[in-house]
C-alpha cells in the first residue's frame, strides 16, 4: 500500500507573526528557520518583503544561511489591477527576495473583488494569471493562496473557480484554497475540495490553509487531506491572526500517527515536543501546557482509577504513546489521587524508596489540599513528603526560628528587614539578618546567607518565580494564601507550595522547601 506523502507548509514567520503580542527580531526568525528546517518542514514561508524593512532584510541575510532541505518562500500579493509585473513594487520585491519559492496570494471571492479590490472578475482572473506566469517565466515554484477561497465558493462559485483555474493555466504548481475568516466546517471544507478538484483535474496538486475562528481549524485540514489535499500550511503552536491558524504541531501527528500519511520522518516527529516549545520561547510566549501531544499536560494523569489502570497498561488512557513525540507521561498528585499517583511520582522522580510510604503521603496530600494546598504544580512539595518518610532521612538544615519587620525609616521609606535562625546536621546554628525590598524577599535573603557557607551549591539555585493567590478573598484579610514558588539550578526546574491565612508563614514554607528539595535532588 502507497502511503500518501504530506507536504508540510509553515507560515509562523508571517501569518504567526500577526498574532497580537508576537513580534520577532530578525535573528528570531532566522533562529525558528533553522529549528523548522533541522525538524523537516519542506516549506517555509518567512514573510511579505514588499511589506516592510524586517522581512525584505530577512531574506538577504537568509541567504547566507546553509539549510538542510527546506525551501524558503516569500509571500505577496498579485500585481495590482491595470498594471504589469514588471512595473509593480509588490512583485518586483519578490523577484528581489530571491527565493526558489513565491507564494502568491489572490482574491477568491467576488465580494473582495468588487469592493475591496474594486475591479471585475475578468481583471482579478487577469492579475493572478499574469503574476503566476511571470514568477514561472523567471524559474520560481510558485505556489497560488486562493484567500476567502470557501465564502466566495459559497456567494459565486463560478467566481472562485475561475480564480483557480487562472492561477493552474498559469502554471501554478499548487493551488492553495483558504479559509481565510476561519468559519468554514469541515464539511463544507471537504465539498470545496471536491468541487476544485472537479474543475481542475487531477493533475492540479491542492492545497489547504485555514483558520481556527469556529474551532475546527485542525479538523478542516484533516477533513481537506481526506479529500484530496496534498500540502497543508499552518504555524507551530497555532500562533496567528485573531484566534489562530491551524496548528501543525497537531495536524503532523494525526496525519502521521492516526491517517497512514507520511509527514517527516519518525526520528523527527520525535522532536515535535522540543520544536513547539523552542518557538514558545523564542517568541516568549508562555507555552500551553494543554496542547494536543506537546503539552505538559497531554499526558498528565490526576484521577486515582486512570493512574492504577496505567501502571498495569500504559495504553488503557492514553490514545498514543508519548515518546512518539518527544512528550512523558506524568502523574499529577492531587486529593482525586491515589496510592498509584504516589508511587508513580515516586518511581520515577527517583524518590522510590519513599513508595512503602505511599498511602501515609497521599492521606498528608489529600489533608492539605483540603486546607487550601495545591500539589499538581508542586510536584517538588510531593517529592519531599517522600523523602521525610524514609527511614534515615537527614534534612539539611532545621528552623529554629525567624522575625520579619516591616516599618518606615526616614529618608529610605518602607524596609523589610528579617533574621532566620537555623540549625546544620553537625550542630553549627547559624543566625542572619538581611534586608529586603519585602518581608519575603528579606527572608530569602537571609536564609540563603545562613546556609551557603555549609552548602555551596546553594549559590547555583536561583528563585525564578513567586506566586500568590487568595482563596477565599470573602474572608478578606484573613483569607487563605496559597504560594508557589519556582526554583531554577542549572537545566532543572521546581515548584514548592505553601499555604494559610498568614501570608508570611505560607511564603516561609514554599521557600524553605524549595531550598531543602535543591540541596537534596539527586
């Protein structure tokens, strides 16, 4: 049996950058283009260089840049009408990027044509065939984006069908048909592929880009390759305009893993984890632990019945294995936990002797959480119950005590200022004061000065994020707090949790066990 190849299509450099609250630098997009290329996307579209500066200069400097195997496109419009391609700006910056592919994108539907465009259809066919010609003339693939491709099918189909064999008389070597405003369902999206391949020919290879405005913008690519659609354009993550594009971090795998086709090799579609989280981070984009296959939380498992039933089978809920693409399974601990949740975590963080003490921790989880704890994100608070319970366990340092002041000081206004008192395995006690620009930050201070004399590597730990929220704000001041703090050492990351009405105690807590947890991880 012939397994139908795929091509894949990225538009994150441009159609990802118009997502509100993403903006790249020159070397961000050449950094993604890199990354794209070495993971095996055949085509990358990296901007408009008749648009602005950044993209025209993009291009020169990719230039300069070896890749493995992908082909870098840039985008534009059609020639404008009653004009030629030669004496157009838009074109003539296409011909000047320089790229072995030009994606062009046309209007479909008569309603842009008649008023946005403001000709007549004989004159839109006219712009889109000249501009495919003339890219074809100059030795470009050229690859035709029929935009509103599915309205304008809907409101005049002879209209958007004629687009689309202008753009193929032309030479066009795909023809890309758009759900541009992203309202399509996926049934209609397979008619309109029916509908272009019937006027086309089967020789005419199509094309699929869509929007996620109506939430199907996964399902519309999959239901247009079910159809016949043989390249299919997104952006990792989904990043786009107004809701998102299509998402290829989930169209790769379930073409790949759930419709037989081929995509990338296998090898690849293991670095499909590590891919969306790159770009997350390179467009400082907080990355969605509930993605689909790549998310943090896509294979996380909170309820105590679905843990025990997956340490005897791993497949009886999940629907593909995770290593498949790059992710892991997790066990979330939680009052819905049970002693698998435990032994889980404990297994494979390492903490397994801690496991006989399962049942004893998860009865301590389900107390706290009940007190207003959250462990799910505190696996590091977890990790340390484990480790209290082993027989032997030495902790490395023991509170005797601290203060926190807070007042005004004339001339230097508000000062937090604390003194912690601890105690080392050999006796030493250790007493600190240090200042702060708060109650938290000022203990921070002065426990991190009592400790790093007997503990060194204290020096490479690094709190990277401090969190607070109010449980129960109707009880106003005395509302329960819960804090999350975030330590960093090197590649490792973790979160402790504390919590109480006292928001001082709470944040001591978090602290202190972070700080335990990073002086006694393996």
């Amino acid at each position: 049996m012939t397994t139908t190849r795929i091509e894949l299509y990225d538009t994150t450099l441009r159609d990802g950058t118009q997502r509100e609250n993403i903006s790249l630098s020159l070397a961000d997009k050449v950094a993604i283009a890199r990354r794209l290329d070495a993971f095996g996307i055949p085509y990358i579209e990296c901007g408009w260089p008749g648009s602005n500066p950044k993209d025209a200069d993009f291009f020169e400097a990719i230039r300069g840049v070896e890749l493995e195997q992908a082909k870098i496109c840039a985008f534009g419009a059609t020639r404008r009408k009653h004009s030629t391609c030669a004496h157009d700006g838009n074109v003539q910056a296409l011909v000047a990027a320089d790229t072995p592919t030009v994606t062009l994108v046309g209007k479909s539907w008569d309603l842009h044509v008649e008023k946005v465009l403001e000709t007549d259809s004989p004159e839109n066919e006219a712009m889109i065939g000249d501009t495919v010609g003339y890219l074809k003339d100059l030795g470009r693939e050229v690859i035709y984006d029929a935009e509103h491709f599915f309205d304008g099918l809907t409101g005049n189909p002879e209209c958007a069908l004629g687009t689309l064999r202008a753009a193929a008389a032309a030479g066009a070597d795909y023809v890309v048909l758009c759900d541009t405003n992203g309202g399509t369902l996926p049934w209609q999206i397979e008619a309109g592929i029916d509908a272009a391949r019937a006027e086309l020919g089967p020789d005419v290879r199509i094309g699929i880009h869509t929007h996620d405005d109506a939430g199907c913008g996964v399902a519309n690519t999959l239901a247009a390759v079910r159809a016949g659609a043989v390249m299919v354009q997104g952006t990792i993550n989904g990043y786009g305009e107004r809701v998102a594009n299509a998402n290829l971090v989930t169209i790769i795998p379930d073409l790949q893993c759930k419709m037989g086709c081929f995509c990338v090799p296998d090898e690849s579609l293991r670095e499909l984890t590590s891919l969306s989280r790159y770009v997350a981070e390179v467009a400082n984009i907080a990355h969605d632990d509930h993605l689909p296959y790549v998310g943090r939380s896509a294979f996380a498992h909170k309820g105590g019945i679905h843990v025990a039933a997956m340490l005897k089978e791993p497949t009886s809920y999940q629907h593909v294995v995770p290593e498949v693409v790059g992710n892991e399974m997790r066990t979330v601990v939680s009052e819905l936990s049970g002693r698998g949740n435990i032994v889980h975590l404990a297994e494979s963080t390492g903490a397994g002797r801690g496991t006989p003490h399962a049942r004893e921790v998860l009865h301590k989880v389900k107390n706290l959480e009940n007190r207003g704890y959250s462990f799910e994100a505190a696996e590091a608070s977890v990790e340390l119950m484990l480790r209290r319970a082993e027989t032997g366990y030495e902790a490395p340092f023991r509170l005797i005590d601290f203060l926190t002041v807070v007042e005004h000081r004339d001339g230097r206004g508000l000062v937090a200022e604390a003194t912690v008192k601890v105690e080392v395995p050999d006796g030493t006690i250790a007493h600190t004061a240090s200042e702060g620009n708060g109650p938290v930050n000022a203990l921070a201070h002065a426990l991190r000065k009592a400790l790093e004399p007997h503990y060194p590597a204290l020096g490479e730990m690094r709190l990277a994020d401090y969190k607070v929220r109010i449980l129960d704000s109707a009880q106003g001041t005395a509302a329960t707090t819960r804090v999350l703090v975030d330590f960093v050492a090197g590649g490792d990351r973790w979160t402790t949790v504390g919590a109480g009405t006292n928001i001082i105690q709470a944040s001591w807590e978090a602290l202190s066990d972070a700080i335990e947890y990073g002086l006694t991880r393996g």
